[in-house]
C-alpha cells in the first residue's frame, strides 16, 4: 500500500474514535486502499499539545524504519522506533492516553507503515487477502501499531536511558504480553524484569511469558510499591523536556536519543526486587523446560 505522500499533514492531529471506526474497512486491513486524506483532515481535531508537534518529524521516524528493516525484519524496529518516537512525541502520559492521537497516526500520517509491520506475513487459509487487525490501527494502547511503542518507551525507560527499552522490544512478548499488565506501570517492576533478561536468567518468549505471570501471581499477597518504592516523578524536568522541543535537533538516526531526564532507578531498590524475581521465576511453569531438564 502506497499513502498519498502528495498530500502530507503539515500538523499532528487526533482523529475521535467514532470517526477512526468508520474507516476501518477491509479494503484498509488489506492494504488495497487508504482512508481518503481529505476526509479525515475535515473529521481531524487540533492536537492542543504542551508542544506543537510537526508530523513530519514523525512521518521521516517511519519512512527511516521501514527502509532500513525492509520486508525481512519489520519486527526488528520497534527497538529502532520506539525510543525515537518517545523522544519525537514529546507530550505527557494524559496527552499519551487520547487514543485519538494514535488513530490520527495509524490512519492519517503512517497507515503504509501500520500495514508494513503488521499485516500478516502468511497467507489467509480461506485463501482471502492477508489483513492487519483492526486494533492495530485504532485499539487499546498496548496493541495499536504506534501507542504500544510509545508507552513501551515511557514504562521501561530509565530515566533518560534508553537501553532497557531496546531490550523489551527485542522480546516481542514483552510488548505483546508484558505490555498487557498492570505491575508494569510500577518502574522498579519493570527494569527488575528487563534486568533478568539482560543477565540471561529469563531468555525466551515462553520464558518471558512465564516470568510474567508469577511475577502478577506474587503481586497479589506482596506489595511491589513497599519492597521496592517507586520515584516521585520529577514534573518540572519532565514538562521541560517537552517544553524544548520545538528548539530541539531531530533525533539521531544511529545512535539513541536521551530521553527526559527524571526518574532514573536507584540501583539499590533494583537489587530487592532481581533475587526475588529470580527465586520466583525457578519455580515457574514454562512450557518444554520440565521435559529439556528431565532428558
């Protein structure tokens, strides 16, 4: 599928969820044919965000992933993308929740890309036409196509650091699965876990999966917030990196961009909750390892 790059959006803007609906059609989820540019500019709402965000920032983030990740490996962006397009669409976690932002996104600005990286790669077994779901164009925020990046981006960073996020996107069952749950918003939870897959303890999608689940299970009688207190976020420098943005350079393309500079963990709070995480993963039902350790 090719977008009307004739007709760009000058201005990033939120398309509502009653309109995003109305144009999810099959001819959309099989790439045949994009919703009409026009339209949706007429059905688009201003983005009054803390800093005007000029879509082509953006729009040159996908164009660049798509080329360099070619058809071989679209999985493999999103840790090329998610850290730029945090640290290009700068905004506040309220801002992040309007699902009308990532409608206008997936439909307006990129629906080349949302086919690109998620249409399937298989063909239908009816014998139709391959198509995308529809939640990967407007859906909840650990599924939609640039929203799920974004937030990936937000939770797992740490602080300014961008690393721990290119490690859970290397896992696509840390965004297809781990996304998914609440004791990720919690910061120490989540850079605890990235921390078993950076030392290899949790190495697989099926591990990962099985991590999470124990890690949810002992949440019910153990309270993350009290082993292991989370940062007072700092909203001053927070609302500052937004703040600077339109005199900002673009990010760099080959090496990570610095994120904004709060709430980077106290490697000590990090250290009660890895043991712990570690004991409860040896005892996690991870499927095959029972027979792999018994041969």
């Amino acid at each position: 599928m090719t977008m009307d790059l004739q007709n760009p959006p000058e201005l990033i803007g939120l398309l509502p969820g009653t309109v995003a609906q109305r144009f999810l059609t099959k001819t959309l989820l099989t790439g045949e044919q994009i919703p009409p540019p026009g339209v949706l500019d007429q059905l688009t709402v201003p983005w009054e965000s803390v800093a005007a965000n000029e879509a082509a920032a953006v729009r040159d983030l996908v164009q660049e992933a798509m080329v360099r990740h070619g058809d071989l490996s679209p999985t493999a962006a999103d840790a090329w993308l998610a850290p730029r397009l945090h640290a290009t669409l700068r905004m506040t976690r309220r801002e992040a929740a309007d699902p009308a932002l990532w409608n206008f996104l997936a439909l307006r600005l990129a629906p080349d890309y949302v086919q690109w990286r998620h249409r399937p790669r298989r063909a239908h077994p009816d014998g139709g036409a391959a198509a995308v779901a529809a939640a990967r164009y407007s859906g909840p925020f650990y599924t939609q196509a640039f929203s799920r990046l974004w937030w990936t981006a937000e939770l797992f960073r740490d602080g300014p650091e961008y690393i721990p996020v290119v490690v859970a996107c290397e896992n696509q069952d840390v965004l297809n699965t781990v996304l998914r749950f609440e004791f990720i918003h919690h910061r120490p939870v989540a850079q605890a876990m990235i921390s078993l897959i950076q030392r290899e303890v949790v190495k697989t999608g099926r591990e990962v999966n099985a991590l999470a689940v124990v890690v949810y299970a002992a949440g019910g009688t153990l309270s993350y917030e009290s082993l292991s207190p989370d940062y007072a976020p700092d909203r001053g420098a927070y609302r500052d990196w937004i703040e600077v943005l339109p005199a900002a350079p673009r990010v760099p393309f080959d090496r990570l961009p610095d994120g904004p500079p709060d709430g980077t963990l106290d490697l000590d709070l990090l250290e009660v909750l890895v043991p712990l995480f570690t004991e409860l993963f040896r005892d996690a039902r991870v499927r095959g390892r029972a027979i792999a350790e018994g041969s």
